[in-house]
C-alpha cells in the first residue's frame, strides 16, 4: 500500500513539475510596440546555444500589470518545430523540437498584452517586465515604441541598474544584461489624447483592493478576536487547579505508571481512566481539552477551505482577501494550543504531580530534602 502511494505522488510530482528547458541564453532582444487601445505588441528573440539531444525551451512570465496575454506564435529561426501555448492569462510558451542540430539557434516569441498601459488623465505609463529564469544573459536589448501622437512626459527608464537607456522620439531604447533569477523592467510615461486606451481592468481592481483592504483586515482581526474570547471564556470558567465537588480518593498510593505520567506531565489515554479513579484528573476539563482539540481541526479545515476560495473568488483583488483565511488558521492554531496545555489536573493532582518532581530532583541531588 504505501509503494502504491510513494508512487502516486511521485506522478503527481513528475505531471505537475514544468517542462526542462534545454540550453544557455546567450542574448534577448524585446520589441515592445505600444497600440492605440492601450495593448502591447511584444516580438522576443532569444539566442539559444542549444546542446546535443536538447528537445524543448520553455518561456514564462506571471501576469504584471497587464489584462493577459493573447495571440501567442512562435518558431525557430531557419528550423522546423512544434509550439505550446498553456491556459490562462499568464504567457506559457513551450518550444518542442527534435533532430535539431547543436549549436546556436533564434528562438521567436510574438504575443500581445491586453491593458498594459496604465491611464491618469491625459498621462499613461507602461511598465514590462522580464524575469530571467535561465542562467546571466550578457546581452539583453530592448526597444519601445510610442503610437503616432503619443508624446514622452519624461525620460523613459530602466528600473533594475546597469542598463545603457536612449530616449528616442517615439520611445526608447535599452541594452544591459541580466542576471540568473533577475529581472529588467523597462517603462516609460506618455501623452494618450490621442489614443483610445481607456482603463485596464487590473488597474480597477488594484483601485478596488486599497478601497477594500481596511474591510478585510478588520474582518481577519474580527474572526481571531472571536476566536481569542472563546479561550478567555473558557479560561475564566476553568481556572487552574479547580477541585470538582464529591472528588474522593479511592486508593491512597499512586501506580508506578501514574507516578511516571505526572513526572513527565503526560497522561495517556490508557493511564487516564486509573487517574480519574484516584481523583488526579478533572473529567469535566479534560472533555473540555478534547472539543478544544477538535475544534482546532474543524477550524483548520474551515480557515483552508476559506483560502481557496478568497483566492479563486477574490484573487484579482491582490492578498488583502486573505486576511480573512489568515484570522481563521490563528484562531486554529490558538485553539490548538489552548487544547495541549489545558491544564486537567485536580488541585490533589497537582500536588500530587509537585510531590513528584520534588521528590525527583532530591534523588537527583538538584535540591536537599
């Protein structure tokens, strides 16, 4: 049974893991092309040296600052080979070849981004990002292209340093490199009187997000306050060390096990019934530390299901909707808490538990008698 199961995880693994990109990036170009209605036209050419037996070259990127990604082609240069696009509005690319010979190869990526410009007025600015997920690319080249009409506000840019920045007429041009793991964000702010862009929708739900955010933060404080009474409550009805009226001791010496369990401050289910019967260990409290126990798992699974919804309901909304998820796993995991430190013990079952370990740390030589 559990090779079956090491097994069915392993394909789970292999069928979620993304596609090997074969290959060292030795330069990128981006074209980026701004439309009248606020789209981006991007061309990209990567520069692959491609080694022997190389089968794929995977390019993506998250959503930024754009309403998705449509229109997705791509080819290799003087080569013949299979293109994949994934769902969704994220750009996922995946270049699938084979018998191509090792070497340098161009790899061509077209696609368009819809809402990329973001608007305030008569001034729109746009900002691109590459993530480089391959190995340092020496040679990283960029070109922005402002429509007809569209005049430069200021000087367009680079954010990541090290890149040589030109302003031209209509746009821009950059050349720098860019690190494994980096990034290079080139963007510029515009003049769109003339131009029919109106506002993208991520830019209406970043607006929405900050009107929003007091409302889910005070509704993530709210479920953990709830939660944090619930243990004052019960806190203030069972205080520590209370005696249960009609308690009597039935046998007056403690089983070598009972002894063990209270040095230890554990007490096992088998060893509970005898210490109940000695009068060591409240019921009602320990019924108590039991629901704690299982309200902690409930409330586990409600504060999970609670994530994956805000994240598919209210994911465009930004993180702000999990605080709501986030208040329920802390009243989780305070109900947790409160349930393994419950004290159950009657007030001679402290005594007892004390007597205990005084009498260890005597044997010990920790203390004299």
């Amino acid at each position: 049974m559990r090779r079956w199961f090491v097994a069915g995880v392993l394909a789970i693994i292999s069928a979620c893991a993304p596609v090997r990109d074969d290959g060292v990036v030795k330069s990128f170009e981006a074209s980026l092309t701004v439309l009248a209605d606020g789209a981006l036209d991007v061309e990209e050419r990567f520069r692959v040296a491609l080694p022997p037996g190389a089968t794929s070259f995977r390019r993506r990127a998250d959503v930024w600052r754009h309403d998705g990604a449509q229109a997705v082609t791509g080819g290799i240069e003087g080569a013949s080979s299979r293109f994949a696009v994934g769902s969704g509005p994220a750009l996922d690319a995946t270049w699938q070849f084979a018998q191509l010979p090792a070497g340098e190869h161009t790899l061509v990526l077209r696609y368009r981004l819809l809402g990329a410009v973001e608007t305030s007025g008569i001034r729109g600015t746009l900002a691109w990002r590459f993530r480089n997920p391959y190995q340092d690319i020496p040679d990283a080249r960029f070109a922005l292209h402002l429509p007809p009409g569209a005049i430069l506000l200021e000087d367009p840019w680079v954010e990541e340093a090290g890149f040589e920045v030109a302003r031209l007429d209509n746009g821009m041009t950059a050349r720098g490199a860019v690190p494994g793991g980096g990034s290079a964000t080139p963007g510029a702010t515009f003049t769109i009187d003339t131009m029919t862009a109106g506002e993208p929708a991520w830019q209406y739900h970043l607006r929405r997000a900050r009107d929003l955010m007091p409302a889910f933060v005070s509704g993530g404080l709210f479920l953990l306050v709830i939660g944090a009474g619930v243990l004052g409550m019960l806190r203030l009805k069972y205080p520590p060390w209370r005696v249960r009226e009609g308690t009597r001791v039935e046998s007056p010496a403690l089983a070598a096990d009972v002894r063990a369990a209270l040095a230890r401050d554990r007490y096992p289910e088998h060893l509970r019934p005898g210490m109940i019967a000695l009068g060591l260990i409240d019921v009602e409290r320990m019924n108590v530390a039991r629901d704690l126990g299982r309200a902690a798992i409930a409330t586990l699974l409600l504060g999970v299901l609670t994530w994956i919804v805000a994240m598919k309901a209210f994911g465009h909304l930004g993180l702000w909707p999990l605080s709501i998820p986030i208040g329920i796993l802390l009243s989780a995991a305070l109900f947790w808490i409160a349930a393994r430190r419950m004290p159950i013990l009657t007030e001679r079952g402290a005594l007892a538990r004390d007597h205990v370990l005084y009498s260890a740390r005597v044997r010990d030589g920790q203390t004299t008698a």
